[in-house]
C-alpha cells in the first residue's frame, strides 16, 4: 500500500461521489487552492468553474473568513450545544436574522445542507403533530426537484427521473405535482390548468389530511435540471397552503446568498415561507454548514404540543468554528456590491454563450444571475469533460443534459470568458 501513489490509492479505497468505482474516470491531485484557481500536483491551474458545488463565493482562501477561522481555532474550536451556548452562534444569528425574511426568526444549526432539509421535514410533522394532526405525515412537492442525499430529503427527489429513483420502493411515499410549466420571464397564465396550479390544489386538497408540508426550491431547480420557473407560481402556492393548514417550506441551499442575482430566491416572490433551508454559501464554501429557519408560529406550535422540545440535536450543532466562518462570509457578501457585481456575470454570460443557441445539439441556453447552463439535447459526461480541464484551464462537470456553471463572485471578465469558452467547447465535441 506505501508504494501507490496518492491517485492509486484514491482509486483504489476512496469513493467518490456519484462514482463508479470499478470505472472511476479521470480525478485530478488538488494541491492548493486560492480566489477562484485550483492548482493541482503537476503544477496545473484550473479555474473552479463549479465554485466547488456552489459554495465557494467568494473564491479560495478567503483572507477574511479563513482569519476568522483561525482565531476561532485558538480558542474554541468546537463545544456542545445542549445546554451551551457561544458568541459565534449569537453573532451568527443576529446577521441571519438582518438578511432573512423578516418573519423566520427561530433558527436551527445544521451540519450540512441535506440535514437542513431533513430537519425541516421533522420540524413540519411534529408541528402538524402539536396541533392534533399526527395523520399528518407525508409532504407534496413539485417534479424535476432536488433536496439532497439524505433518507428522507431523497423522498421528496424527483422519483422518476432524479438521481434517487433507485431507491423508490423503500422511501417514504409523497405527493408529487408537475414542475410549474410557467418559465421566468415568460407572462403568467391566469388560467389554473396551464399555470399549474389546478393540479397543486387538486393534489393538496385531496391529501390535506396527510400532508404536513408542501416542499421546493423556489424559482430555481438545481440538480433536478437548472429549470427557472415563474415567481407567481409561489404567490398562489402560498395562499392555498393557508387555506388547508399545510405548511411551505423553501429549500434554498442552492439559490441563497446572492447567487440568483437576489439575496435570496424568496425575494422574488411576494410571501414568506414558513420554513426557509439554507446551506452551501453560508460560509463561503470554508467548512460544511446549514441552518433551518422558521417562524415563531411553528416554533411555538412545536413547543406547545408533546413532548414540547424538538427532537432533533447533532453533535457538531452550532460548532463555533463554521458558526465564525459563516458570519465572515456573510459579512464579506454585504459589505460588497455584490448585486452589480452578479448582474455583471449574468450580463457577460448571457452574451457569451448565445452563440451556443446555434448548436444542432443544444435545447436551450439560460442565465439567471450567477447561473449560466447550456441544456444539451442528451445526457453529457462529466468524466468527457474532465478528460478536457487541462486544455482548457477550466474545471466543469456537467450533470444530466446540462453543461453549468456558477463561478464564484470574485471571477474577473477574463476568467469568465475562459468558463464560457470552456462551455461552448463542451457544447460542440460532447
């Protein structure tokens, strides 16, 4: 085992996500990162194109969250939250409760941004389960979404289509509804059977009894496909779930922080959810971390019923190492301008992967802030466009038919005419 080189032996014992380990495909030595540049072991620099799944910001390194980090380092790194409690948690929360919708004022610390999805599902049954409906159990969602890899976020994933369907017989059952066929940008239908909300009302109405929550990501889809869908779609979403006493819960993991060219994706609506999943950017992609925010209906709902507390309470709850990250990035992010500095991006990307539009082989090209895809009329491979990072300098990997990226906020207009090219080149040999 001494003699295998840090490759070798990462193929031969290291699994990665989504991999094949009989056929891992091509996996780079990442030796050093900084700002948005990964630096591998033969010296290489690709820039992060993924900002490392959506979290890295505000690039590598970040001199300001990585200092907060190691003065948090020195004196406390982690201590339990039961019955504790510390100023990095604090600080966190009263930034949090600055840039959030105004009426999520109770906040839960996760681990990651799966446990935030999983803890927001147990937060809506036991609130169900406090007012006299413990029938209340099971949650509707739209199709094409994504919540995570987690046993019960995996139920609310698109069950056909979405990358858990493997495991259909042994999840929970919910209810799902079409995705909302009405496209940002696009005028809204009045008419309930093409806006999609005949169908929501019909599948709510019928499983009021059983429903707890109605779950998604507002106007963007992520893994379940890059689909940005109308606003409006939420407005009405919100008022039927009043009428019958479920629950909405906002999954916005991926869309928080900025990256849709609004603080929050929440904001392009007119409502507030009752629950509200953010993760991935809240520390600037430095050290895992989430939190579930709700409102102090449900929280006093929770705390009125039996047994009271919420059962819920890991171990790294609130650890004061990411809790310290997560209020540098957020500081970082509203101390800039960082609404001109997406709109630049969205503007650059828009104009530089329209020449994509002429392609035999694309469906679509769309850009919403931060969010550049090109839809290819075929699955993609990630491994193919691996096998071309060097080349181009760029690191993507597409997913399903989608060549994406969502570079960090700091990419100068050179970087992201590398991505963009680097798109385009994907777009024409894959």
């Amino acid at each position: 085992m001494r003699d295998l080189t840090q490759l070798e032996f990462d193929q031969h014992h290291l699994w990665h996500p989504y991999t094949n380990v009989t056929k891992p495909g091509p996996t780079f030595v990442v030796k050093e990162a900084e700002g948005v540049h990964l630096t591998l072991d033969d010296g290489t620099r690709l820039i992060d194109a993924m900002s490392s799944w959506w979290c890295m910001m505000h690039g590598h390194r970040h001199p300001e969250i990585t200092r907060a980090m190691h003065d948090q380092l020195d004196r406390l790194p982690h201590v339990m939250f039961g019955g504790l409690t510390h100023d990095p948690a604090v600080d966190l929360g009263r930034k949090l409760l600055e840039i959030t919708p105004d009426t999520l004022t109770r906040i839960f610390y996760c681990d990651s941004g799966s446990v935030s999805v999983e803890v927001a599902m147990k937060m809506a049954v036991q609130y169900q389960h406090a007012l006299g409906h413990p029938g209340r159990s099971e949650f509707a969602t739209v199709r094409s979404g994504y919540h995570g890899d987690t046993w019960k976020a995996m139920s609310v994933c698109d069950p056909d289509t979405g990358m858990h369907h493997l495991f259909q017989g042994a999840l929970s059952v919910q209810h799902f509804v079409p995705r909302p066929p009405a496209v940002l940008g696009q005028d809204w239908p009045e008419d309930p059977s093409a806006n999609g909300l005949a169908e929501l009302r019909r599948t709510l109405e019928t499983g009021q009894h059983k429903i707890a929550a109605l779950i998604l990501e507002p106007v963007v889809q992520g893994t379940g496909g890059m689909y940005f869908y109308h606003p409006e779609y939420l407005n009405q979403a919100r008022r039927i779930c009043d009428e019958l006493g479920i629950l909405l819960i906002f999954d916005e993991i991926a869309t928080g922080f900025g990256r849709t060219g609004e603080l929050f994706a929440t904001s392009f609506c007119n409502v507030e959810p009752d629950i509200i999943c953010l993760g991935k950017g809240l520390t600037g992609g430095h050290i895992s971390f989430a939190c579930t925010m709700t409102n102090d209906r449900v929280a006093k709902g929770v705390g009125g019923g039996n047994p009271g507390i919420f059962m819920h309470g890991p171990t790294y709850m609130a650890n004061p190492l990411a809790c310290a990250a997560a209020k540098a990035a957020l500081d970082v992010l509203t101390a800039q301008d960082w609404r001109t500095r997406v709109a630049d991006i969205a503007a650059q990307m828009a104009t530089e992967l329209a020449p994509a539009r002429d392609l035999e082989n694309v469906a679509d090209v769309r850009v919403l802030g931060g969010i550049g895809v090109i839809e290819m009329k075929y699955r993609v491979s990630a491994d193919d466009a691996h096998a071309r990072a060097k080349d181009m300098g760029v690191f993507l990997r597409p997913f399903g038919k989608n060549i994406y990226t969502m570079p960090p906020f700091i990419t100068t207009p050179d970087e992201l005419g590398q991505i963009t090219a680097g798109m385009l080149r994907l777009a024409r040999e894959l």
